[in-house]
C-alpha cells in the first residue's frame, strides 16, 4: 500500500507539472476539479494517514512488534511516503502559480519588436 501510495504521489506531481492553461479562470476550474476528485494536497495528507493506519494495523496483525523489523519497515515507508508527498506538493505550488498562456502572450515580442528594442538598446 505503501509504494502504491508513493508511485500515486508522484504519478499526480508529473500531471500537475505537465499542465499547461489557457486563461486563469482555467486554471482555477483545473484546480477546483482536482479538489474535487480528492487529489488535492489536503485528499493527499488524508491518503497518506490511511496508509500509515493500514501498516500499523498490518504489523500488529502480523505480531512483529517484538522483533524491531516494524520500526525498521514503518520508517522506510514514512519517508519514501514523505519525500513522494513534497514531491506533489511542489508540483501542486508549481501549478497553482504557472502563468496561463494568455497572461505569457502579454509579455512575448514579435521579430519586429525585437529588433527595433535591440536597435534602441
């Protein structure tokens, strides 16, 4: 459950980087909608504390609390599970702040334009 989580992270921090939006009204609905389907850093946070309740239950079931191989597991997990969740929330950070295309079009030159400011400079 662990890795799955982890590989999940970091399959949503890839989708996140690779969006592109048109306006800024689309990026706000993109986002909304990723708030909506869970996949949002709080329905992340909320994932990442089932998996950690699923392992906890899984090493008392097994009855390996005795033997330290649960702390030894359960800390390798955390942290991989740690590391894939930074990873998503830069993405995330990443995308709330990318410029829509139509605000990146205000600041672009035609050939014309970047001759004449050369010409000047």
């Amino acid at each position: 459950a662990g890795e799955m989580m982890c590989a999940e992270f970091r399959f949503r921090a890839s989708l996140l980087d690779a969006l592109q939006f048109e306006t800024l009204q689309d990026r706000l609905d993109v986002l909304c909608k990723w708030k909506e389907a869970g996949m949002d850093l709080a329905g992340a946070h909320c994932s990442w504390e089932s998996v950690e309740l699923l392992m906890h239950s899984l090493f008392h079931m097994m009855n390996i609390f005795d033997s330290g191989m649960d702390l030894l597991l359960r800390v390798g997990v955390r942290q991989r599970l740690g590391a894939s969740y930074e990873c998503l929330e830069a993405a995330y950070r990443r995308a709330e702040a990318r410029l829509p295309k139509d605000e990146l079009a205000k600041f672009e030159y035609s050939p014309a334009e970047q001759q004449r400011l050369l010409d000047d400079g």
